[in-house]
C-alpha cells in the first residue's frame, strides 16, 4: 500500500496506527502542507479535496477519508479487527470515532483556521480561542462517555483497540501540540496513555514522522 500524508495530519495518524496494528507493509509519501503540496495539480488529481491522507491499495483508485479507509481496511484485512463484532458496541465504537473524526477535527484544520483569520479578519489569538473551544468541547464529551458508559474498559470499548480509540489518540496528541488543558479529562487521558504505550501507535505518532519538528 501506499498513503499519502503529513506528520501533523490526524486523520493521517489514525490510518498509519491502524496500518501498523493490522501488520499492513506501507509507503508513505509526506507532503508539505505548509509548502502547499496538497494543492499542486498531481496531487489534486488523487484527490480533489487537498487533503490527506490519500491510499492506494494496488491498482485500484485511491480511498480518501481517514473514516472510510478504516472501514476498508477492517473489510479486507479482517485479521486483527479494530471494531467489535457485536453490534451495539461497534455502533458506540463508531459513534465515540464520529465524535473526534465529524464534529470536533474538522473545526480545527489548518484551511478552516487560515479562512477565519484570512476572509473574517480574526485575530490569531481569537482562531486559538476557537481551536482551543473545538479541543475541549469534544475531550468533554469523550470524557463523558468513556468514564459512565459501560462498554468502556480498558480502551474506549472494552479490552480491545478499536476505531474509537485511533481518533482519541489523534484528538489527544494535539492538545500538546496546541497547549490545552487534559486535567479535567482523566479517563481520556488514562485511555491514551494505554494507547501511546503501544508500540503500532508509538511508531505513528506525529513526531515521529518526516517533517516533524525536533523535539
């Protein structure tokens, strides 16, 4: 296989983890998003969005939408599986996934953050109040769920990682890179600490990645 994605990408992120624990052999190209890769013509024609991540799986067109390619990826590599096999707990696996992936992440990527200061004229430190309210909206509803809902056990549902946990631990890793407050949210964070401690999502973590800054 072969992604296309950026070290800071969260929705990249969660697609390497799940490539990772899958024991999927990839190549991943790094654009640079600062530098407008994602916007040349070449780039444009795998996807017309300007996003990443981008996978090709053979021959066959290339899968966008971190979301949908976890999907696909569980479908036709279901050897480790990364949703539960009983119904209702793979709807609340994916509904904790909705929460990060559908209504937090996309009110914090760079394009929406370049629009409002770009087009609406606001100030940088009003788009870090936005960013910052779009973490702790969705960290508190995370936290929620997981500490009085009881499919939660060792990750969010139960014993086994699951599509939920790959997008806390993408909404999770950003809050050091923008400098939010996690103590309110000890069972996210007791969570994430299981994840980071595993070696799939070590080797994914965005500062590990080409392009990364040093730590």
């Amino acid at each position: 296989m072969k992604m296309y994605g950026n070290w800071r990408s969260a929705a990249a992120f969660r697609v390497r983890i799940a490539l990772n624990l899958k024991g999927i052999a990839y190549e991943e190209v790094f654009l640079d998003l600062d530098a407008g890769d994602q916007h040349k013509p070449d780039f444009l024609k795998i996807n017309p969005q300007g996003a990443v991540p981008a996978l090709f799986d053979g021959d066959g067109p290339p899968l966008t939408q971190s979301l949908a390619i976890l999907d696909y990826l569980e479908e036709t590599r279901p050897g480790v599986p990364l949703l539960p096999e009983e119904p209702r707990a793979r709807a609340r696996a994916r509904s904790l996934a909705q929460v990060v992936a559908c209504d937090t992440h996309p009110l914090y990527v760079p394009r929406v953050r370049t629009f409002l200061m770009e087009h609406y004229g606001l100030p940088r430190e009003r788009m870090l109040e936005f960013l910052r309210n779009a973490f702790t909206t969705g960290l508190k509803t995370l936290e929620t769920r997981v500490s009085t809902e009881p499919g939660t056990g060792r990750f969010c549902q139960g014993d086994a990682v699951s599509h939920a946990d790959l997008c806390l631990i993408s909404l999770w890793v950003g809050t050091g890179i923008f400098g939010i407050e996690t103590t309110p949210y000890p069972t996210v964070k007791r969570i994430a600490e299981e994840l980071l401690a595993l070696d799939a999502v070590a080797r994914a973590h965005p500062l590990r990645q080409p392009g990364a800054p040093a730590s």
